[in-house]
C-alpha cells in the first residue's frame, strides 16, 4: 500500500498520530528531503524502523518504477515531502498514478495544507477558489498567465518564492489592479508566521520584506456590470420572446431575469408606444 502522508508546515506539533505511527511502521518512507525527515522523527520523539529513500523533483522520474516495483511486492511505502500534501507543488502525482496503473492501493493520512491554511487566514472568500501553483518563471509567460486569469471570480491561492515574489507582485497588480485585495501568508506556523492583508499594489511596494516560503491569496474578479438595456431595447427584447411563443407576462419575466431589470420597468417599457 502506498500512503501519502501530510507533513506539519513548519510546527512539529501539527503532526498528526496516524502520521507518526505511519513513519514509525512503514517498510519503506520516501522523503523529499531525508535530512529534514530525520529531524522530524527526532522532534516527534519517534523511531523509523523502515529504509528510507529520498525522492524529489530531480529523482521521481526514476525512483518511481523502483517504488512500484516494492509496492507490488506487498511493501507498505510512505511518501512525505517537507512540508504540506505530497502532490500539491510537490513530489506525488507521478507516484500516484503509476501506482493507480498498478493496481496498487493507496490512502492518505492526511495533514497540513499551505493552500487552506492560507485562505482560511486571509479574510477573502473561501466558499469558491482555485490554486495555481508556482506562476511561470520568466516574465513574460507569467504576465501572459496572469492576464488569462484576471477576470476569474473565485479566490487565487499562488505559491512563490522569496526571489520572484517581487516581479510576482509586481505583475500581478498590473494585471489585476493596484487596488484588488490579497493576503501575503509566509513561514506559515513558524516562528516568524506573518499575515499581511493589503491591495496588490502596496504588497507589491513592500515586496522585498518578504523572506521565506510564501502563499499568496487574492480575491476574485468583481462582476462585470454590464448597462441596463434602453427601454426601447426592453420593449424588442420581449417583443422576441412573444414572437417565439410567449405570453407577454411570461416574456417580460423571461427578459427582467436575464437582464436583472425590474419587472415593473420591463412592463412599463413593453406597453409604451
């Protein structure tokens, strides 16, 4: 059995007991980073009795069929990254659906996830949102990312590192507006944890205070207001509806529901002549 396993973002103590009975017991424990997986155990005052393997972005491609291989011979392999949800911007998804191909079954002991704690700390929307990820490297591909997104409605959760959240930033509150709210999450559940809530442009002009790992939240795109048709433009509208079939007061309730015109205004400008 695989099982992914959500490691504490920074704070030991939000390890989870199936997680630490998972690393305690498991066969084999596939680490993003060894090193850091070592001093987890030793925080979390337990013992890996299984073989350790390090798998990263650098390795996976490889590692993978190795893994596969040990999972279809009834080893029970964990996956852990250094912090968050294997899969999510991090190693797991090419394990995941090999081992899916496999037939090999898995399950999760699920953990921290930089992508909610963030929204639930930003004070922006949570009911509808979509992740991104890291945006593109180069500037140009992530300004052309960004101008695709800048009419989304849902909340944005993005990844960034401390060397690009400046031209990050930067692009964003042009793309977006200076003005669309954002919340700026680094070293979450660390030490130095820091929320910074404020519009994109005055992020953008304090960027390069921002140290460390970062989730960045933004708002949504507000809805287009699109102008209130002409009372002549009301009175062909629900002259269309009747001529396909419509009774006038069904045409005048199909027409003030479309276009979020009163149905009193609509009536008003289909009876004048």
């Amino acid at each position: 059995m695989l099982i992914l396993c959500g490691a504490p973002l920074g704070n030991p103590a939000d390890a989870s007991t199936r997680l630490r009975e998972t690393l305690a017991t498991a066969e084999v424990v596939a680490a993003e980073d060894t090193r850091r997986l070592v001093r987890l155990a030793r925080d979390l005052s337990i013992e890996m009795s299984g073989k350790l393997i390090s798998y990263f972005e650098g390795n996976e491609e490889r590692r993978t069929p190795e893994l596969v291989e040990l999972l279809r011979a009834g080893t029970t392999v964990a996956l852990i990254t250094d912090g968050g949800m294997p899969s999510v911007s991090d190693p797991g998804y090419r394990l995941v659906t090999a081992a899916l191909a496999a037939g090999v079954p898995i399950t999760c002991a699920p953990g921290p996830s930089a992508v909610t704690t963030a929204l639930a700390l930003s004070g922006l929307p949570v009911d509808r949102f979509c992740f991104e990820g890291f945006l593109p490297r180069t500037g140009s591909a992530r300004r052309a990312r960004l101008a695709e997104l800048a009419a989304e409605p849902r909340t944005l959760v993005f990844f960034e590192s401390t060397h690009r959240i400046e031209a990050a930033l930067r692009d964003l509150a042009a793309a977006f507006g200076p003005d669309r709210a954002a919340a700026l999450c680094r070293e979450l559940t660390k030490t130095y944890e820091e929320i910074r809530r404020a519009p994109l442009g005055e992020l953008s002009q304090a960027a390069t205070q921002f140290k460390g790992e970062i989730t960045l939240v933004v708002a949504g795109a507000a809805p287009q207001q699109t102008p209130r048709p002409s009372d002549d433009e009301l009175r062909e509208l629900v002259a269309e509806q009747v001529a396909a079939g419509l009774t006038r007061r069904d045409a005048i309730e199909a027409v003030a529901a479309v276009h979020a015109v009163p149905k009193r205004e609509v009536y008003a400008a289909a009876v004048t002549r």
